[in-house]
C-alpha cells in the first residue's frame, strides 16, 4: 500500500449525559481522526486518546506531535506492506500506543478494501455476534444510578458495570445488590486504589462480583498478584495490559483473573489479537474494553471482539446511542432486541461506512499532509 496523504481531523461529540470516571468528567468525545489515501482508497482510524493524559499518558497533543513529526514522515509517500508491517517498522517509538493505532487501525481499513474481505475474515473472527453490557459512571445521587440500571436491564443488557472510587464503592454495590438482586455486575477503579484498601476488597467478595477491574495502579502489577491472592472475586486488569510483555508478566505472576483487552491502547489490532491468543491459551477469559469510541473505532470494535476467545463475558460496545445523539457512520453502531452486536462480514452485508458529512460537522481543526 502506497500512501498518498493523510489527514488529521479533531472533532468534538457531545455526550447525551456527562460521563464521570474517577479520574475527570467527560462532557464532550473529544477525538482525532486518521484519514489514510492509498492509491484510490481511503482508510479511517480513529485515536482513542482524550483530551488530557487521565486514562494513560497520552492525550490528544501528544497524538498530534507523534503523528505529525514521526509517524507520518515515516510512511508518506512509501510503501507499507500490513499493519504488522507498520508496527514492526515503527517498534523505535517507545510508547505512544495509542497514536501508533490510529493509523494502524486506518491501514486495516485499507485492507478491507484491498482484499474484499472483512476485518473480522482479516482477523480470524468466528462469531457472527457479541453481548454487549453497561458502564456506568459515577452519580451523586444513587436513585439516578438505579434509574440508569434499571433502564439497561430493561433493554437486556448482559453485564452491568458501575465505576467506584474512594467514598463511593463498598456502599454503593451494596445498595445495588439490595435492590437488583444477583445481576451480572462488575466494577471498574481506574486504578483509584492501593493495598492499604485490601480490606474493602475482602469484603467485596460478600457481593459475588464477576470482577474488579483494574482496583490498583497501571503499573503496580507484582501488588495486584498479592491483592488476586488475598481475594476471591477476580481481579481485571485494564489500564496494565499495555503490550503483549505485560500480559504475559501479569499471567505468570497470578496478577489478574480477567483481562479487559483494549487494542489501542496496546498499540493496534495486531498486537491486541497476539494477546487474545495468549490469554486463550492459558485459559484467560478476556473481553473488549471501549474508551467511549465514535463510530470508527467503535465499529473496529465489533470486528475485534468477533475472536474465538470473546465468548464467556460482555463487552464495553454499546450502541453508539447510549453516549450519543449523532455519530460518525451510517449507520450508527447499534444493539438487537438480544442486546448484542452483529459483527460486519461478507456474508451478511453489515457495514458502517463513514459519515463524512457528520464528521465536517463536528470538525474542529483539520491539518492536511501530502
């Protein structure tokens, strides 16, 4: 594949409700988008970073200045034979996981197009859909956060996931349990916690929680095999599954039970499916973590969590309804009255073709290079 050009949109969505974390609140998807021309085709990729380092180290600048002054010099007018390719060729990038995928997600796009076949042929998926569950952000008050589970156990959401942070947790799950019964239910930390809170996870397991995800620091993964030792509900790692190393680290230590595998954050589709198989064969049930996604990614998604090994837990892919008015394909992602996903194929004609028009809607800087 030649690349001819490449485009670098940011463009800001406005999200139905404030989505909190314990971290920041979100009121807007803040976003870039790649756009990739190759010899009459066009490729999107979509960054999953924010607008400030929260989630991990990376936020929209530093995207742009990787993308700008590494990235794109490297590849513009040369040949990229895959997206393995381009991963191995710009391995001299330490970090910036998450800016490297937005165009590697933009070059399987081409492949797509290249070779007639779906990313889920691309890939090796095998399921022709995935269940779908919940995340919740944090609320004030617990009545509107019964009101929001009530309302996706209505529509049959698979899994209900609650964020928790110091001050709203034990009681909160608590409260849930009385008043939901035994629902599938998870919650998320965003790291928000350290050993010093062992106790508070010992009691969590009165709750029989699928899991806990990511309770203690990215990189704190020897004190998450101490804390996966001293408890029963499984402990999911999220934010320190940045590469396919730190998989493997956190299996052979015991570190974790679950884990939440996001492939931009490990760098692209490439290095997230090297993860699913490692987790596949060592028994690791694994699921695909969302960052609150457009259309782009959220639609790559799908395609992603159609592996063989995505079968035992839901997944953070939701309709693109649940964040947004509007969105950036057409059409929007959405859920059937099962509450899964229909992943894209050759055989049953799905597709999500990109909303140009939506995307010069909620464009907000636009930076050519050719």
């Amino acid at each position: 594949m030649r690349i001819d050009r490449i485009d670098v949109i940011r463009v800001l969505n406005p999200f139905k409700h404030p989505f909190q974390t314990s971290f920041t609140k979100f009121e807007n998807r803040d976003a870039l988008l790649v756009k990739v021309y190759s010899e009459g085709l066009i490729g999107w990729g979509e960054c999953k970073a924010f607008y400030g380092p929260f989630y991990n180290p990376e936020d929209n600048g530093t995207v742009f200045h990787i993308l700008k002054d590494f990235i794109i010099p490297g590849i513009l007018h040369q040949e990229v034979e895959s997206p393995a390719a381009f991963m191995e060729k710009f391995a001299y990038i330490k970090g910036n996981r998450l800016a490297k995928a937005a165009v590697e997600n933009a070059l399987w796009e081409l492949m797509v197009q290249r070779t007639g076949k779906s990313l889920k042929t691309l890939l090796g998926g095998t399921q022709r859909e995935i269940k779908v569950g919940v995340s919740l952000g944090i609320e004030k008050d617990i009545n509107v956060l019964f009101k929001e589970i009530e309302h996706y156990l209505e529509q049959g959401y698979h899994r209900t996931k609650i964020k928790i942070h110091p001050g709203r947790d034990i009681e909160v799950v608590k409260a849930i349990r009385k008043e939901f019964g035994d629902i599938p239910l998870t919650v998320d930390a965003n790291s928000a916690y350290t050993l010093k809170d062992i106790d508070l996870f010992r009691a969590m397991d009165e709750y029989h929680l699928q899991y806990i995800e990511q309770p203690l620091g990215e990189e704190d993964i020897v004190d998450h095999a101490e804390l996966q030792k001293a408890i029963e509900t499984p402990v999911c790692l999220d934010e320190s599954i940045v590469s396919y190393e730190a998989a493997e680290a956190a299996i052979r230590l015991g570190s974790c039970k679950v884990i939440n595998i996001k492939s931009s954050r490990c760098g692209g589709v490439y290095e997230g499916k090297r993860i699913h198989d490692l987790c596949v064969a060592h028994g690791i049930p694994v699921w695909c973590g969302g960052m609150t996604e457009l259309g782009i990614g959220r639609a790559q998604n799908v395609s992603f969590a159609s592996l063989p090994g995505f079968t035992e837990l839901a997944h953070d892919v939701a309709a693109a309804n649940r964040y947004f008015e509007e969105d950036i394909t057409n059409p929007m992602v959405d859920i059937t009255d099962r509450c899964t996903i229909i992943v894209p194929d050759e055989e049953n004609g799905i597709r999500y073709d990109v909303d140009e028009k939506q995307i010069d809607k909620m464009e907000a800087g636009h930076w050519i290079f050719k």
